[in-house]
C-alpha cells in the first residue's frame, strides 16, 4: 500500500540548477519503489528463508519487523537530518548503505546476520525517503509541474507494493529467498548513476532531538520484542517499553525543537489521521502477512503462487489512489475516509468466510475489498491532516503520520505473527476481527472530521 506523499518538507536551494530535472526525479522514484519493494516483496519468501535458516515463526516475525522498526524510528528525524547534509548527499549515502545491506541480506549465512542486515536496510530507507522527495521538489520550480512530478514519484511506490508479492514469489520459486535481496543491487547502482546527473544540494541548519530518537527506539524495540517473544522476558520487555515511552514524553515536552510536537495531537483531524491511518496498516499488512502464510502453509501453495493470489489485490492499488484523490477534490476527504474504511471492513468480514477449501479464485477476489477500502481512504487521510497543520509543520506531520503506520504494521505482524504460530483455524478469525474492530473505530472516530479540510 503506498504512503503517497510522505513527506513535504521545506525546498531546499541547490548549489547550482539542473537543466533537466528528468535524473532527479528517475532517482527519487528509483529510490521510493525500492524502499516499498523490500516491505512487500520479502512476505511470500518468509515460509522458504524459515526452511533454509532454521527459523521457527518469531524469527520470521523478526525477518520482516527489524527493517519496519528501523525505518519507522528513525523516519521521526530523518528528514532533518537530510536538511543537514543535504538532501542529494543524504540519498546517495542512503541509497549506497541500502544497497550494501541488501547484498549482505542475500549473503546472511544465518538468522541473526540477516536480521543485523534487514535493520540496515531500515535505517538506511528512513535516510532515503525525505531525501528522494527534497530531490523532486527541488529540481521542479514551478508547482505545477512539481505536483505531477510528486504523483509520479509516488505512483513508483504504488507499483512497487503491486509487483512486490509476485516479484518475490517469482524470485523465490525459480531461483531463491536470497534473490529478492540481491535484485536490489542493480537497482541500486542505477539510482546511484543518476544521481550522478543531479546538482548538489545546498546544506541548512535543521535542530536533531537525538534524546527522542533514542527513546522512542527503545520504546518501538522493546513493545515489539514482548509481542513476538512473550513468556517471561515479554514482561520485562514490555517495562522497558512503558518507561522508554514516558521519557520520550517528557522529553518531548521540554524540547525547544521536539521530535514530535506533542500539541499536534490537539488538532482532531490530526488525532483521527494517526489513528486512522494506524489501523489501516493493521488490517492491510497484517493480512499480507498472514495470508502470505496461510497460502503456503495451508493450502500448499508455492511461493509464486502465494504471489499471484495476491495480484487482483495490489494491482488496483495505483487507480484506487486516483480514483480517491478525484473524489475528495470534490466532496472533501471526509467521504473517501470513511467510505474507504468501511469497505475495508466489508472485506475483512467477507474474509471469514475463507478456509482450505474455498476456492482459490474466491480467496483472491475476497481479499479486493480489503485494498480498495485501504487504497480509497489512505491519500485524502494524508492530504487532510496536511492540510489541517500550519505549513511549516507539514513535513513534521507527514513524517509522524508515515512512523505510527509503519510502527502499527510492524505491531501486528509481531501480534498476528504469534497467533498464528499457535495454528491457523483460530488465528484467521481472530486476527480478521481485530482488524475489523479497529477499523470500525476509526471509521466512526472519522465522522468527526470537517467536510473540508480547515487549519
């Protein structure tokens, strides 16, 4: 599911203009569909690297929540530190850690050196995306041909997220697991070529909250290390969560420059985006997650067949967003918000009705309504709250909003990950009515949301 616009952080000046602005936009959608490949594409390869590595189901859990958790984290401070080096020496040195991390995931000899690998590959990604946008908006002047650019930008992300499941399927069946890693490298030098058609960009002065960086890691790690882990050490863990996350709070009251301005929560359509947008990644990823699972593990599926259920799915993702985005220009975000989220919950409760021996044509078109819900409400809940904070707390806004989604996926993998380890005829349900559950809640919560967007 892409995130669309993640960030809109202040243009920053280049050293000198670029009388093309084509190689910098090439790099930046490069980059962006790179970042959104590797959160997709590793779920249908997850049943063939535990197989290989040994790995029982928590260290799959792992596999994929160490990259989310990292670049979750640190996409809370990210983008300043891009304004501090500059956003073209930001993305080159982002895109070459990305890039060496892949390679060293498809050569992990063992679990814990491709988790080591996989938070590279996370922590690198957070450098990535504000930097590959700060890209975009300064090689086009005019805000017209901006905004397309911006679309188009995002529009790589979208089809990154459709093609991610079949990519890793395909890649995993004809060659391996470890191929998913390594097609990265070739995509990775490519974007590093084209940056080498861009002009530098110009430094500026950006404060770092490196006390809120720090214990709000802690706080993801350690809530995240008691859902997957449980049993005694989960207690310890979630402590250690609970106590991180009050000194972030504290932290963040006392801050000249916080990390997270916490009278943002205040704004009601702020409040209702976070929390929206939230338990859509709980429902969306969550469900890629466990279907990925169910395919192979249930029904016996290969790892590119497990891919292509999940095609009707994604491939309506890129029109849906459009689609969304023609709506709320004319009726306000409020309707696509809550339309889309109850569609989503329409899915999700079709979704129960799936077990071994539904049909394999009915799995994959029950698990439409879920994207289309997902695809529909996602855009305008991030154009309205962009919309209902003061412009120079946009980029603060979006960088917040796209870190508790990723924070929420990365949560209920580790959740719906442990349920399902204990089997799959009670995990399906009941994951199923979480996500519906929440999604009910936000769909009311997002009735309160203005007809248009108001500051």
């Amino acid at each position: 599911m892409s995130s669309t616009v993640l960030s809109t952080g202040p243009v920053v000046r280049r050293d000198a203009p670029s009388t093309s602005p084509g190689p910098a936009l090439a790099a930046a959608m490069l980059g962006f569909a790179l970042i959104t490949l590797d959160t997709s594409v590793v779920n249908v390869a997850l049943p063939a690297i535990g197989s290989d590595l040994r790995a029982g189901m928590s260290g799959l859990q792992w596999v994929v929540d160490s990259y989310t958790l990292a670049f979750a984290a640190l996409l809370l401070s990210s983008g300043a530190l891009a304004d501090r080096v500059g956003a073209s020496r930001a993305y080159g040195a982002g895109v070459v850690v990305f890039t060496l991390a892949s390679a060293a995931c498809g050569l992990a000899p063992g679990l814990p050196g491709l988790l080591a690998a996989r938070a590279l590959q996370g922590a690198a990604a957070a450098v990535m995306l504000p930097a590959s946008l700060a890209l975009v908006r300064e090689a086009y002047g005019d805000p017209g041909r901006r905004a397309r650019a911006v679309s188009l930008w995002a529009a790589g992300g979208t089809v990154a997220v459709a093609l991610g499941p079949v990519a890793g399927g395909a890649l995993t069946t004809a060659w391996s697991w470890r191929g998913i890693f390594f097609i990265n490298l070739p995509l990775g030098l490519l974007a590093l070529v084209l940056l080498t058609r861009v002009a530098r960009s110009a430094r500026r002065p950006a404060p770092l909250d490196l006390p809120g960086q720090l214990t709000a890691m802690t706080a993801l790690g350690a809530l995240t290390f008691a859902a997957i882990e449980g049993g005694t050490e989960a207690w310890w863990a979630l402590g250690v969560a609970v106590a991180a996350f009050t000194a972030f709070l504290l932290i963040e009251a006392r801050r000249r420059h916080p990390m997270v301005p916490l009278g943002l929560f205040r704004n009601t359509t702020v409040a209702v985006a976070v929390t929206a947008g939230a338990a859509n990644s709980v429902a969306f990823y969550g469900m890629v997650f466990v279907f990925s699972l169910f395919f192979q593990q249930v029904l016996g599926l290969s790892a590119l067949g497990a891919g292509l259920m999940f095609l009707p799915m994604t491939g309506l993702l890129a029109g849906v967003n459009i689609l969304s985005a023609k709506v709320a220009a004319r009726y306000g975000a409020r309707l696509p918000i809550v339309l889309g989220q109850v569609v989503g919950v329409a899915g999700l409760l079709g979704l129960l009705t799936v077990d071994a021996d539904s049909s394999r044509v009915a799995q994959a078109l029950l698990l439409v309504p879920l994207a289309l819900g997902a695809g529909f409400s996602l855009p305008p809940l991030i154009a309205a709250m962009m919309e209902a904070v003061p412009a120079e707390r946009a980029g603060t806004a979006a960088g917040l909003l796209n870190a508790i989604r990723q924070t929420a996926g990365a949560l209920a993998i580790a959740v719906f990950g442990s349920l399902a380890a204990r089997g799959f005829d009670t995990a399906l349900p009941t994951t199923l009515l979480i996500s519906v559950g929440l999604l009910t809640l936000t769909a009311l919560a997002s009735l309160r949301l203005p007809r248009r967007g108001t500051r």
